[in-house]
C-alpha cells in the first residue's frame, strides 16, 4: 500500500492529541516525514515524540522538501490563508484544520487558489466524520423521530484561563471575529448543516463575559434552515460551576437528546432508547478520505468550498448580532 509521507505544520495541542493518534491508528497510510513549528522547543519536542523526523523552524523550508506530498496545517487560525495558500503553491496536498480562514475575503482568496490546482484540498471539519452525528444523521433520514421541526443546540463550556485551550497568546488576542465562537461555534454549524441543511436567516446576540479568553464567548442564534426546520444555538463558554452540550431534536414521531456521546430516542408515548457511540471525534475517518482522494481520486465531503459556507453562517451571524438585523444567507 502506497504511503503519503506527511509534514506537519504547527506542533501544538491539535498536531498532538488529535492528530498524531489517528495518523499512528493508519500507519500503513501516512508516514510524518516532517515537521515544523516556529517556536523550536516545540518543535524539536514533536519531533522526537514522532519518531526524531527532521524538523523546521519556517514552514516555507518544509514546503521546499520535495519528499514531501501532503501537509497537514494545525496552526493559529490567522496562519491558515497565507501558509495553505504557499504549500497549494508548492504542489502539496492539504489537510488544513478548520475553520478554513479567519475572514470571508481569505477564505474566497484560498477558494480560488484551490482551483486553479491539482492537489487534494482537504478542510479538516472532523464533525462531518464523526461517528455521532453520523448516527444521529441516519436516525433522522430514517424518519425514526418523524419529520424534523426544530433543533435546540445548548453548548455551555465552563473555560477559563486554566484551559489548554484558552491559554493560547493567539486565542486571547484573536485577530478573527468571534474568538471562541468562531473556532468552537464553527463545528456546531458544520455539524447543523450536515444534519438539516442549509441556513435561511436567522438573529444573533453576542457578549464577551470574559475578555481574557478572548472576544467573544457568548452567543445566541435563532435560526431557520431552507427546508422551514427552525433552532436555536447557544454557545456560552464561560458558564461557571458547569458544563453541558445538549442537543435537542424534536420531530412529529418523536425527539432525540443528543450528550455525551449518547444519544436517547424518544418516541411519543415516552419510550426511550439509548445508543451510546463510540467515536474519536472522526479524525480516523477524516484522514483516511483525505487518504483515499489523494491516491484514489476520491470525492469528499469536506471542500473548501463546505468549509466556506460553514464560517460564512457563523461570520454574518456575529456581525449582524451588532446591529441586531434579520440576518439572510
Ligand atoms: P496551538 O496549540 O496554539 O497550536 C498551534 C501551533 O502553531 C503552536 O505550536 C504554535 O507555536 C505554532 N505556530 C504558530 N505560528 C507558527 C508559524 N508561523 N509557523 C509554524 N508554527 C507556528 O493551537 P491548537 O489548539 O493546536 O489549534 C490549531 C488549529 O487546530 C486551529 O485551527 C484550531 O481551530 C484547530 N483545532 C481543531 C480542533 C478540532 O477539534 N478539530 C481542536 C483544537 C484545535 P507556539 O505555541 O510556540 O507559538
């Protein structure tokens, strides 16, 4: 079996905890030939938890390795245009880790030069490979709740500064609309377009509870998708004393409750079913369509043209939430 040797750009919390162990799960697929991270503690760090491949300091040394075929792009988001932009230009297949661009204008410029080119552009949207909401999916499309009316989306994270996550210099300065909104907020809104389609219009309000996360961390949309389906997301991130993410699907026959990988179905006298999914959040499946397109040709999913619509939803919801204006997609 063919094995696409891969560089890695960008050693942080994604490269390492979750995609390093699906790239080992498919070690008869993808070997890392490289990596690279700016700051070279981290580097050198990654390299040798990988397998002591060669590391770089500047990704444009890595693009120039010609052994190379495929990167994959886990850096800050600000990064993903211009460093997906040049390894497109360097004849490399990307993998690049949602959401697609900071803003509308580089997503459209990265759309462009994706065009133009005969390699693989694969946006890194792992909802749309999860095995939940693969199974939530095939639960609606077999009209086992009936016909779908509304969805409830209840996301209530309890993040403060002692999180990974929130730590991050360039999550705390975000130099992209939404801060956590925007890069957590974008897989619901992958995930809501993969389960009912496409956005209609919809209303957003918006707050920043606590800046030191970065701006902003609350957020309401009230949605309506083509196909007359309406909803509601709430993402708070900085609920204190608890977490929860609840979704809620409610249909003529009955409702799904969707947490913690597990999902009840509920008919209408009350009966509920549990199915517990077993899921590592879809990055095994992700890689391996990534894998399949390169050496196979394989249509996906995950365009960047999918990844588009996805922050173009997101986008318009936050900058409308500031005029509080009927928001139309
Ligand atoms: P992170 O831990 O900060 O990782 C980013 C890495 O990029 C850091 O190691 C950083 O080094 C490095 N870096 C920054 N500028 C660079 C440059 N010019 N050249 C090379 N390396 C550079 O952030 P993360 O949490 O992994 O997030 C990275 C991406 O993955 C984001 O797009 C995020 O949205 C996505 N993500 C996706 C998921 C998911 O569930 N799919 C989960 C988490 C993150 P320093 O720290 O030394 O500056």
């Amino acid at each position: 079996m063919k094995k696409i040797k891969l560089g890695i750009i960008g050693c942080g919390i994604a490269a390492r905890e979750l995609h390093y162990p699906a790239i080992k799960k498919l070690s008869n697929k993808f070997e890392i030939a490289a990596v690279c991270n700016h700051t070279e503690k981290k580097a050198i760090e990654f390299s040798k938890l990988v397998g002591n491949v060669p590391y770089y300091i500047d990704y444009k040394d890595l693009l120039k390795n010609s052994d190379i075929e495929a990167v994959d792009i886990t850096l800050p988001i600000e990064l993903n245009y211009k460093v997906a932009r040049d390894s497109i230009n360097a004849g490399k297949h990307i993998f690049l880790e949602k959401p697609l661009a900071a803003n509308l204008n580089d997503a459209k410029k990265l759309i462009e030069v994706s065009k133009k080119t005969g390699v693989v552009c694969f946006l890194a949207e792992n909802y749309r490979y999860d095995e939940l909401y693969l199974k939530i999916k095939s639960i609606i499309e077999k009209n086992i709740i009936g016909k779908v009316y509304s969805v409830i989306w209840n996301v209530f994270n309890n993040l403060t500064l002692k999180d990974k996550y929130a730590q991050t210099k360039w999550r705390q300065k975000n130099k992209y609309p939404g801060g956590f909104i925007f890069d957590g907020g974008v897989h619901n809104v992958a995930a809501l377009r993969f389960l009912f389609g496409e956005f209609k219009s919809g209303y957003a309000i918006k707050k920043s509870v606590n800046p030191a996360i970065g701006s902003d961390d609350t957020f309401s949309f009230n949605f309506e998708f083509e196909n007359g389906i309406n909803g509601v997301l709430n993402i708070y991130f900085s609920v204190r004393g608890f977490y929860k993410n609840e979704l809620y699907v409610f249909g003529d026959k009955g409702s799904l409750i969707i947490s913690n990988n597990t999902i009840q179905i509920i008919n209408q006298d009350g009966k509920i079913k549990t199915v517990k999914v077993i899921t590592d959040g879809g990055f095994i499946n992700e890689f391996n369509d990534f894998y399949q397109a390169i050496v196979n040709g394989k249509k996906f999913i995950n365009t960047f043209e999918e990844g588009y619509n996805d922050i173009k939803v997101l986008l318009k919801a936050l900058k409308n939430s500031e005029k509080r204006n009927l928001i139309k997609y």
